[in-house]
C-alpha cells in the first residue's frame, strides 16, 4: 500500500502541473484561434506522466509516510478506477484487433492503385493493407504492428479517383506520423489520471490535432496534385455520404461530425498568416518552458525533503546531510 500511496501522491502532482498547460493550450486554441502544432500536445501529453523535479528532492520519500485516512481512500478509489479503465481498453484493444483481422482484403485493383500512388507522394515506402470493412467512419487507418486502410466498401465506389486519392494521403499521413501509436500513450496517460477531468479534454484536443497536422501534411506532400480546395470538397463528399447511410444500419457521421470537419475545414481555407503562424509555434514553447520551471518550484513544496516551502540553500544542504 506504501508504494501505491507514493505513486498516487506523485500523480496529483503531475495532474496538477499538467492540467494548468492543458487550459493554456485550450485558450490558444480555441479563444485566441492559433493552431499549435502537434508537438505542443505530445509535450502536454508527457507532463501527465513525466516528472520535472528540482535536483534536490526525490520522487519517493525513503522514509515512511503517515498518510490520513481519507487519502488511502482517495488512493483505492483511484487504484479502481486505473483497473477498470485499462481492462476496458485491453478488451476494447482484443475486440478491435479480432474485427481487424476479420474484414476480407479490398481486392480493387483501382483503389490499391490509387493507394500505392498516395504512397508515394506522402513518403510511405510499404503500402499497407486495404480491406473493407463496416466501422462508422468511411475511412481510417488502422493497426500499429501491422497497420491497415479499412475502407467502406459503398462510399469507397460512390468517390472519383481524386477524393479517393485525398482520403489515401490523408490515412497514409496517419501511419507515417506513428499518430495511432501516440493516440494509444495518450489513453493510457488518461487512465492513470482519470480523475483529472482537463486530462479528457486535451486527449479530444490531441485527437483534432492528429486531423489537422494529417491535413497539413498530406497537402504538402501531394501539392501540385492535390489542390485544398479538391481536399476540402473531399471532406464535405465524406459528410454527405456518412450522413445518408443505408437504411436500417443505425449508422452516424462518427468522427467525421460537422464540429470536426468545420474546424479542420477553416484550418484549410485560412489565409496563412506569418505571424499567427510564429504565434503558434512560439506560445506553447513559452508555456511549455514556464510549465517545466513551474514543476521544479513546485516540486520542492511537495515532494521530500520537506517542510513545504523552499529555504535556498539550507534546504539543499538539510537533505544533503540527512542522505
């Protein structure tokens, strides 16, 4: 129990520090309008579980700790909840992989055509598997080990070769930024900080951000051939299609809904600005370097040696000559 008390104890710290760069990213986002760049979420992502901690304390206390009653409360309900949570995303994971593994090879000369060509403009150099299947989404790529295009076998034959080459780029932008394998570290730092309510909220964030970095670099790697506004007509072609299901397959748009697309829509059609630009690349770096300092001061308040405030030099040199 003493271990498990120091690893929540830890956790609320990181929970805390962390949650104060994810309300600054969201203000970026979405009251200033800026578009930070992905690395500012995967930065956010490790503060949930990477320590910064001054030189002089040490995560775990070497000596014992009286904890009150109503912490090792806290820290069962907490224990529970990371069980629950990560048993729920292994069977989620098993569940996913056996649907995966089920779905029957594509076998449209047309479609691996058209993806071997995606391939080749974004940089991908092993074309992966193309199969239908039935998700709710009529595009996505699948699998970190051995990755996967599953498409929609109705909406894949009702696009032209140019909507289906923008949906390629896209998902095969997916695989070469390894956005799948960040997407599963991020679920697994929201299961050790379930509690956090923000931790939830920068992963939907991070999820949007994976779109719109994919938009970005797919349209880079296929300029001259692949115009925004062909990328952007694509997206609506996919709205319309995911909205009008067949009948009686309960079906809806999924992660293509008109909240997501209308964000990653305007990402595309904004006039580059030099100085929204730098604006976004430059406040999350300050934040992020503000944060990192913030955690070192923090740290010595709340991790051992003790008392809880800093004493300069007699602080260093009390743990020196107790060590």
């Amino acid at each position: 129990m003493a271990v498990l008390s120091n690893i929540f104890y830890a956790i609320l710290f990181l929970s805390m520090a962390s949650g104060i760069f994810t309300i600054a990213l969201l203000f970026l986002t979405h009251v200033l309008g800026l578009n930070p760049p992905l690395w500012a979420s995967v930065g956010g992502m490790l503060l949930y579980c990477v320590p910064v901690l001054a030189p002089d304390v040490v995560l775990f206390s070497p000596e014992p700790q009286m904890w009150y009653r109503g912490f090792y409360v806290a820290c069962g309900v907490w224990a529970l909840g990371v069980g629950a949570l990560l048993l729920r995303h292994i069977v989620r994971s098993l569940l996913a992989w056996q649907a995966v593994s089920s779905y029957p090879l594509c076998g449209d000369q047309r479609l691996e055509d058209i993806c071997a060509r995606s391939a080749r403009l974004v940089g991908v150099k092993r074309v992966p598997r193309l199969c239908f299947g039935t998700l709710a989404e009529p595009a996505c790529a699948a699998g970190i080990l051995r990755p996967a295009i599953i498409l929609d076998r109705r909406i894949a034959g009702a696009l032209s070769d140019g909507e289906l080459l923008a949906v390629f780029c896209h998902e095969l932008t997916h695989l070469k930024r390894r956005h799948l394998l960040l997407e599963r570290a991020f679920d697994l730092v929201c299961v050790l900080n379930w509690m956090n309510p923000l931790v939830w909220l920068a992963r939907q964030d991070f999820a949007l951000g994976c779109e719109t970095d994919c938009d970005r670099r797919a349209l880079a790697a296929a300029e001259g051939v692949l115009p925004e506004t062909a990328y952007a007509r694509t997206m609506l072609r996919l709205l319309e299609l995911s909205a009008l299901p067949p009948a009686g397959t309960g079906r809806s748009i999924g992660a293509t809904s008109f909240l997501t697309a209308k964000r990653r829509l305007r990402a595309i059609t904004a006039k580059r600005s030099v100085v929204k630009s730098l604006l976004s690349a430059a406040l999350p770096a300050v934040l992020l370097s503000l944060l990192l300092l913030l955690s070192m001061l923090l740290s010595r308040q709340w991790f051992y040696p003790y008392p809880a405030y800093d004493m300069g030099t007699e602080y260093g040199a009390a743990y020196t000559e107790t060590a």
